[in-house]
C-alpha cells in the first residue's frame, strides 16, 4: 500500500496501465506487464518501474525500498514451485522497448539484481509471495543491497543483490519476473498485486 515515502507505485488491474496477471506459469520466467487501453488496444506493455531522477538516490545514502506482492491460483500445492527474479535496466537499454527475452537474458542493458532461486510451494491451490529489496546507489554508480523473498507467509530467502556498476539516477528501472521451474501450469494465474518504490 502506498505512504508518504512511495515514489513510484503500479497496482494490479484491468484497466490501462495497471498490471495485468499472468496466466500459465512455465518453466521459463515470465515478466509482468501493464494492460493496453481496452480502446485504443495499446500503452501498455513492458513499462519499469522506474525511481526518476530527483537527486535523492545518487550518492546521498538513502534507500531505496522496491518492493512486491502478490498471489499464484490454479496451482498443485507442493508438487508446483515459483522463482522470482527482479532485474534493472538502464535509460539506455530502455530506448529501445525491452521484450521478455532482453530482459531476462540479460542483455539490452538489463541487469539480474535479485534471483529466488527454486522456492517450494506451501500446500494447498494458491500462495502468496512477497519481494523486498533495499538498494543503494554510491556516488561513484555502485547499486547494491540486499533482498528478501516469502512465500506463502514464510520467509524462503534472504541475500545480497547483485551489484551494478556506472549507473546514474536515470539508470533505476525495474522489472520483475516469475517462473514454475519444475514444471509449465497453464492454469494457473499470478498476480502482481503491487510493484512499488519507497525511499527511505
């Protein structure tokens, strides 16, 4: 839920620019998107999260929280597992409009700051999931941090991000992925339900 330190925040939806759930988990990840206008048929898409450039991040010791959370139906309980995975991506990368493959490769100036790795499902047809990453951004363009993913109410992973080097404030654009690395589950649906950026 958004507060008075939310910078950014997109929310699950049906209308234009919210996030539209995925449906059909595969063994490959998937990025979330946002939906097109149900007129016009598009401005939706794969749009970051983006920070801006303010001049609070660079150098100035503050954190940025980027956090997520959501649901997965439709899914078998402990035989289904998930991974998340959140990555930057530069102004530059974003120039070109970023698909699913450049993104998660990654390439086109994306960046894998966050992994899950494998994370067991609890029992039972549905789970929630929570991302929560804390990322700094040095003087000198380091982003690091630390991030921590749960997963049907239990925290499955705690560990340092990635680091990035020669990144500018412009250079804060985020995306986040999901994947059944066991195996493909066409019904079901994951839903993003906040994607968000607190500065702390």
């Amino acid at each position: 839920m958004a507060n008075a330190n939310t910078v950014r925040q997109q929310v699950s939806g049906t209308l234009q620019l919210t996030i539209k759930p995925i449906t059909g988990l595969t063994q490959a990840h998937q990025v979330w998107t946002l939906n097109n206008g149900a007129i016009s048929g598009t401005g939706g898409g794969l749009i970051p999260l983006s920070a801006g450039v303010t001049g609070l991040y660079l150098g100035t010791g503050r954190v940025l929280h980027v956090r997520a959370t959501g649901n997965v139906a439709g899914i078998t309980g402990t035989t289904d597992t998930l991974a998340l995975k959140l990555f930057q991506v530069t102004a530059a990368g974003l120039l070109v409009p970023p698909t699913n493959a450049t993104i998660i490769a990654p390439s086109g100036g994306s960046s894998l700051l966050a992994d899950s790795g494998t994370i067991a499902t609890v029992a039972g047809t549905s789970t929630s999931f929570t991302l929560q990453a804390r990322l700094q951004l040095s003087s000198s363009g380091n982003l690091t941090g630390e991030f921590t993913v749960t997963v049907g109410g239990v925290d499955k992973v705690y560990a340092t991000t990635t680091a990035v080097a020669g990144l500018t404030e412009a250079d804060l654009n985020f995306f986040l992925s999901i994947e059944d690395p066991q195996q493909a589950v066409v019904a079901a649906v994951a839903t993003l339900a906040e994607f968000a950026i607190d500065l702390e």
